[in-house]
C-alpha cells in the first residue's frame, strides 16, 4: 500500500497507522515494496490495520506472485486481469506475497459473523427481529461463551445497523442522523472500512431524497476515511455516477462509472462493478451508442442468480427498445433466463415484468400465440407499469383479431390514470389508442390522441435533463409525429402537419443543448442548479408517491383526486421553470421552440417521412404546399417555387439528412437549416482567426490556412500553436473561425472532434457547452457536419454544435474530403468571398459548389452551410 499519514483515515486514529502502510508496502529487509492492492474491510489492531474476512488482493506484476501463509506455502487461485494479477483470500493469519523480488504482507483476522442473523432478518424485512437481535448483542457481555474470540460488538457497528433498520422503516431523517453517529463512532475505534460504508449509505440516502449536495459530502468523507482500502475507490466512484447521472451531468456520469468499473476489475467488489457497468450501458444505449451498450453488457460478470436474472433483463430491456424502434433484433435468450431465473432460482416481483417482456417480444416477431402464453404468467402485475404494459399488448391482441371495441376498452381504462404514469408509458397509450381510433374510423379521435402523445413528448423534452432517461417501452419516438402527420395531410390541416414534423425534426436537439450546458457549469453554477433539480425532484418523487395507487381507483375517486392535485402540478411547473432558469443564465434564451417561420423571399423545404412540405410567405401570411416525396425527383412538384425563390432553406430528417439535397436545386443558393429558435442576443464583435494543421500531417490543409489568414487579415494558429487553450480562448472573442484540418466523427455525434495540437480534442459536446461561439464558422475538414442516422432523431454533430451555441452560419462537410479537394474548395470559396460585403456568405459558398461540380470535383457536394 502507498504510505499515507493517519490523517487520512481519520485524526483520532493512533500513529501506529504508519507501520501499517510500511508493513503492506514493503514487508522486511532490504526488499523492494510490492505494488499492491487490497480490498477488504479494515479495522485497527494493535496499531495495525489488519484485513477483516475475505480480501481481493491486486499485485502489479509481470507473473503470478507465490504467497505464504504464517511462513507456510499458500496456493491462491490468480487470474490475469488488466495491469497484474488477481486473487481472493479468506484465511487468517500473516499473509506474505512476493513477485520479482518485491514483497509485502498483511495481517488477515476472521469475520465477526454475530451480526448476520440481524443483516438477514433486516433484508427479510422483519425490522422488529433485526431490532431484537441487534438488542441482544448489545447486552452480551466480553466474558459471554456466545462471543468466543470476539470482543464486545463494536458500538459504531450496532449504530449503522440500527440507522438501516430505521431506513428501511421510512424514517429517513433519523436513519440519516444515525449514519452520522455510526460514521464518527466508527472513526474513532479505527474501523475506516465502516466509517466509509456508513457515508456512502447516507450518501445513498440523500440521493434518495434528491439532497444532492449532502449527498456529494458524504461521498467525500467515505473518500477520505476508506483511504486504505482500495475498494472503496469503486463504491465511492458508482455513487458519484449516480449523482451526476441523476443532476443531467451525462459525462461526469459515465466518467465516474468508468472509473468505478476500472477499480472493481482491480479489486473489486465485482457486484458493485457490475452495477457500474450496467448503468453505464443504459447511458450508453440512450446517447445512441448501442453497440458500446451491449459490449459492455457483455463484459458483465454476473455471479448469483438474481444479478444474472437483472443483467439479461436490461439487455433484453435494451433490445425491445432497438426493435420497438426497428434499428435492431430482441434478444429472446436474454429476457428468456430472465423469466426463467425469476421463476425459479431468484423468486423477485420483476417476474411479471419478465413475462410482458416476453409478450412484448413475441408481438414483435408476430407470434400472437406466444405473446398471449407469456401475458397470462403475469396477470398478477402489482407494479403500475407492468400492469399498464400488460393492457396494451392486450389490446394489440385484440386489434389484430377484429375486436377493436375491446382493444378501445382497455385503454381508455388507463385515461383516468396516466398521471400516475411515466411519461413514456403516457405516450404510449395515447398513440395505441390513435391506432384502435384509425382502425374504428375515427380520424378526428385519432388525431387528438395523436396530439396528446405529442404534448407528453414535448414535456418530457422539456423535464430532460432533469428527469434523465425517461424512455421505458416508449419505442419508436418518431412514431406519433408520422402517424399525425399522415393523418393531418389526409385532412387538409397542412400548417399544422408541418410544424409537427419540424417539432419532431428538433426534439432530440433541443435534449441535447441542454445536457451539454449541464456538463459544463461552473461551481457555484452547479450548486444552485443541484438545488433547483433537487427541490423539482423532489416535489416530484411526492406527487408520484401520493399517485402510486391510483391506477386501482374507480373513476370517481380519480377525479376527486385530480382536482384536488391542480395546485400541486402548477407548483410542479414553477419548480421547473426555477431550474430552468438557472441553467439558462445569461444565455438569452427566448420562448419558443422553433425558429421563424420562412421570410420573404424564401422557401422552406421539409423532407419528413414519405412527404415533402414546401413553405413560403405570400401577402404577409405562411403558405403549406405538401406532396409524396419521389426519390429520384425530390424537388420536382415544387420547381415553380424554387423558380420565384431568393434562397432556399432545406429541413431534412430521418434519412433524408445523408442525401446532398443542396445539389439537386438549380437556382437559388441554398442552406440547411437546424430549425432552433434563437439562443443569445447577437455580438457586438470583430476578428477572425484561422487554425490550421494541428496535427503537422496536412500539407494542403496548412496551404489552405496560409491563404485563408492573409485573404481575412487574420492570426494563423498551425501546428504547435492549435494548442486546446489557443483554440479554445479565441473561440470566445472572434466573429469569424476557419478551421483547416482532420475532422474526426464519431457512432456518438457529440464526441465528433476537431483534432488540436498536443493530442488535445475541441468536440462538439464542447462547442455546445461554450459561453459563447462565432457568428461564422468554417470547418475544412472531414465530416464535420455528420450526424448520426441511426433512428429518426436528428443529432448533433461539430456543425450543428456551433449553430445552436449561437452561430450564424456553418460550413462544414457531410463526408470525407481529400485534402487536395479541400483546398481547391477554399480556393474557389475564397475568390467568391471576396466579392461580398460579408464573409463566406450563402451566395459565396453556393458559387464556389456550382464552380467545382462543373470541373468535374464531386467531392464538393458534401459541403454545405447550416444556419439556425
């Protein structure tokens, strides 16, 4: 172990600490200290630390370390793992480990097992036994034959026990308080494994109850005082991923799982590694990063059969999602071992759940038989959810058999009850009743239904990041937005289809802007917007604990209820607007969630689904033209509007975002535009700068800066000098940005990255998080406007970051460039600049396109301007 003073465990902790860490460091004689790790609970015995049941013990070398036990050989079962070796040990005595020379040793003592029988009775839930068990031990005397070699129990042991029987009791603030004693309690009797539990306990607790700045303090305190033992480093870590993941903070979230992943494949504990690794993966699947996802489900070692049964259901969990949303395959053989494990070997209420799972997934493959087999092993759902799940796969059944009456019934069931709902449940329903409605005739009904599903995903929106994944079985997202869309175009209403569709466009970027804004707060930032989420979840956790039952209420005492709610929703809606408000701070944000309508002179274009919109302003008022998209002609039915119009805006979605559009219209020039309301007031500023060939292996890309910087009169930051802070600072302070490099995407858009020098990495997670950007932006450079097209959803790439931090316009690429074709591009993109009043306007970069393609550079058409 390092050597650490015994202030780091904790100041009443004798000096005898130090011997400790020489004796785990390097052992006798002149032999060189081992470079070791052990995790176990710890205790201080006659100024020694010694080790406290079975311990996990990690040794850096290059072969397998031979050990001894009390001078005597002991063989330990070592497995290879990343940087050394591994092994677990539960004996007593003076353990001795040796590798190339190196030695250290440590004193391992027995497990005091007199507290099972009350850990057993307090998971059991008999909080009255555990109480008198724990009463029992408390009047045992040193001198009893029960305690053996066992002294006394130690009074901080019997305090944490008696604060976790109160938690499991509801009583909250006194468990709390009881964790603080037991916490001080165990420091002073050199017990630092146990005083670290206890602050992560009350760490956990604090979460619970949305108090997140106690509960970061705690966090900090089990650092501290679980110092030596290396497992508290993967405890410590897992909990502070769940802090960041529950505060909107994506990326400190995954950062701290990670971290606690990397230590628990040292060390251990493994459970909690796993759970890390799980979490991790949800976060993973839900930024689009499905493959990460799996691959870390994958690694997964799950020991016991319940955390077997939980690991197969978050993959098949993350399976039906893909499906629902038809970018993947279920995975029957997960969720199959999980009803199975469920059934047999881990008896769990997830059981149910299971079952719909599996119904669900035979729906899927169109195995009506099957999916009505696995409803009927849970019809006993007492989770609202399960039960809710349940219903609308029965009313699927009954759809497809003709019986659209009954398949009605049993959703409109459910109407009364969905504020006790999860929002993506909510939106579930409305859109499978929109399909009984279309199925019985009934477009109008469809439509409102239709129109509610959307709201519930406009509000969720808005909740992001507060609320985190709030997804469930919400499936393909999409999927209301084309079914009103549809049905709106059939009945003439084609403004209003139009402005869902482009909400439908922008929801997963407006998610995104603010989670980005989250990852970078500054300190005192942070602590006001953890208060604001706090009290918003909190008053939230309230309102759906007092719902929980309502779904088992008739409908009169519902509406009793729901009147007498009114208030708490609207206190609900100001909580929320306080958090807001903090996070969008001096950011100039206006209401609204899409940009303006089409001015005079343009002509907006909307690719949506099967349907192409064209929009445009006659005499003051919007005009909605809309047709069947034909592939090979997508612009065919509107070339008279293309023919009257100044300069034409293109709203692409789904796949359509991959297709150079901008090069099938001849005529106006032509940009693409996000669809975002704007953000900042405009800036007052001037300046440009060029960056160039960070990395030194571009020769045209250095060329082209050259050129640039002396066309704009402007700094050159090449090579050395592209340094992250360089780049970073004159981010902020000029108008105009060229960038002239590699550009490097990635499966998540967001860490798509400009390379800078030293290895540094400006990505667009960055771009969005940055206070302020410039109003031009340039960037030459591979795909540097590439977004995911995985799932309808459009996402945010390098471009797209710039123009929704406040750019006004964007050039960048959709594919890859060869260098040489770049600086052709620049080149023809500098000449025609040079004849406009302002830089790399819209007519500059239509002009140097229509010039290239007609020299025969196909290259070029994967350029192209984005703007709000």
């Amino acid at each position: 172990m390092k050597r650490r003073p015994a202030s780091a465990v904790g100041p009443r902790l004798p000096g005898g600490l130090l011997l400790l860490a020489a004796a785990c460091g390097g052992g006798s004689g002149s032999a060189a200290p081992l470079a070791a790790q052990l995790g176990c609970e710890l205790e201080l015995d006659r100024s020694e630390l010694a080790c406290v049941g079975e311990a996990t013990v990690f040794v850096a070398s290059e072969r397998a370390p031979t050990a001894t036990l009390n001078g005597e050989p002991l063989t330990l079962a070592w497995r290879a793992v990343e940087g050394g070796w591994r092994a677990e040990v539960d004996a007593e005595g003076r353990l001795e480990l040796e590798a190339g020379g190196a030695r250290g040793a440590w004193s391992l003592r027995a497990r005091d097992d007199r507290f099972d029988e009350v850990e057993a009775r307090r998971s059991a839930g008999d909080l009255e036994g555990a109480l008198e068990a724990l009463e029992t031990l408390e009047r045992q005397a040193p001198s009893d034959d029960t305690l053996g070699r066992f002294p006394k129990p130690p009074r901080a042991r019997v305090a944490g026990l008696r604060a976790r029987i109160a938690l499991r009791a509801g009583r909250v603030d006194e468990a709390v308080a009881g964790l603080r004693v037991a916490r001080v309690a165990a420091e002073r009797a050199g017990l630092p494994t146990r005083a670290a539990l206890d602050a992560i306990a009350e760490a956990f607790t604090e979460r619970a109850r949305w108090r997140f700045a106690e509960a970061r303090a705690a966090l900090d305190a089990a650092s501290r005082l679980g110092a030596p033992d290396a497992q508290m480093d993967t405890r410590v870590a897992y909990h502070r991923g769940l802090v960041a993941r529950d505060v909107g903070d994506v990326r400190e979230a995954l950062r701290a799982f990670e971290r606690a992943q990397a230590s628990a494949a040292r060390v251990g504990p493994d459970d909690v590694g796993a759970w890390a690794a799980q979490a991790a993966a949800r976060l993973r699947h839900e930024l689009g990063r499905r493959a990460e996802a799996y691959a870390e489900l994958d690694a997964v070692r799950a020991e016991g059969a319940c955390e077997r049964a939980h690991l197969a259901t978050n993959r098949g969990w993350l399976s039906l999602l893909d499906a629902e949303e038809r970018v993947g395959v279920v995975d029957r053989a997960a969720l199959e071992l999980a009803a199975r494990l469920y059934a047999s070997e881990c008896p769990h209420p997830a059981g149910a759940n299971a079952r719909v799972n599996l119904a669900l997934a035979s729906w899927l493959e169109g195995d009506l038989v099957g999916a009505r087999g696995a409803l009927e092993g849970a019809a006993d759902a007492a989770n609202l959810e399960v039960a809710l799940w349940r219903d609308v796969i029965e009313s699927r059944l009954a759809a497809s058999s003709g019986e659209a009456r009954a398949a009605a019934a049993r959703l409109e069931g459910w109407l009364p009850r969905l504020a006790a709902a999860p929002p993506g449940a909510r939106w579930r329903v409305w859109v499978e009743l929109a399909k009984v409605r279309v199925d019985e005739g009934a477009s109008e009904a469809a439509i409102g239904a239709l129109r509610a599903a959307e709201d519930e995903l406009e509000a969720e929106s808005r909740r992001r990041p507060i609320e985190g994944n709030l997804g469930g079985f919400a499936g393909y997202r999409d999927e209301s937005a084309r079914r009103l869309v549809h049905l709106l175009v059939s009945e003439g209403a084609l403004e209003e289809a139009f402005d869902v569709a482009r909400r439908a466009r922008t929801r997963r970027l407006r998610q995104l802007r603010w989670r980005e804004r989250v990852a970078a707060l500054d300190a005192s930032v942070r602590a006001r917007w953890e208060q604001a989420v706090g009290a918003y979840l909190a008053a939230r956790a309230d309102a759906s604990a007092d719902a929980a039952e309502d779904w088992r209420l008739s409908a009169e005492a519902l509406e009793t209820r729901r009147q007498a709610r009114a208030g708490v929703e609207a206190r609900l809606g100001r909580l929320l607007d306080d958090a807001y408000a903090v996070l969008a701070s001096g950011r100039g944000i206006e209401a609204g969630v899409l940009g303006p309508g089409p001015a005079e002179g343009e002509l907006t274009l909307l690719h949506f689904d099967e349907l192409a919109f064209a929009a445009w302003t006659q005499d003051g008022a919007r005009r909605v033209e809309v047709h069947r998209v034909d592939p090979e002609d997508p612009f065919g039915p509107f070339a008279a509007r293309l023919s009257d119009a100044r300069f034409v805006r293109l709203l692409p979605h789904g796949t359509w975002r991959a297709v150079p559009l901008h090069a099938e219209v001849l005529g106006p020039p032509v940009v693409y535009g996000l669809d975002l309301p704007r953000e900042r007031a405009p800036r007052q500023r001037r300046g440009a700068v060029v960056v160039a060939d960070p990395r030194g292996d571009l020769p045209f890309a250095l060329a082209e800066g050259r050129a640039l910087a002396a066309h704009l009169g402007a700094p050159l930051l090449a090579g050395d000098d592209a340094s992250w802070d360089a780049v970073g600072a004159v981010l902020r302070t000029e108008a105009v940005f060229y960038y002239a490099g590699h550009g490097e995407a990635a499966d998540d858009p967001l860490r798509s990255a400009l390379p800078l020098a030293h290895g540094g990495r400006l990505e667009a997670g960055d771009v969005l998080a940055l206070e302020r950007v410039p109003s031009v932006v340039v960037l030459s450079g591979c795909e540097t406007a590439s977004a995911s097209l995985e799932g309808a959803p459009a996402t945010l790439g390098l471009a797209q970051a710039f123009v929704a931090s406040g750019a006004e316009r964007v050039i960048a690429t959709t594919a890859r460039v060869p260098d040489a074709a770049a600086r052709r591009f620049a080149d023809a993109l500098r000449r025609h600049a040079a004849t406009s009043d302002e830089p790399f306007s819209v007519g500059s970069v239509a002009a140097a396109i229509a010039e290239l393609r007609a020299a025969g550079l196909s290259d070029v058409t994967s350029y192209r301007m984005l703007v709000p």
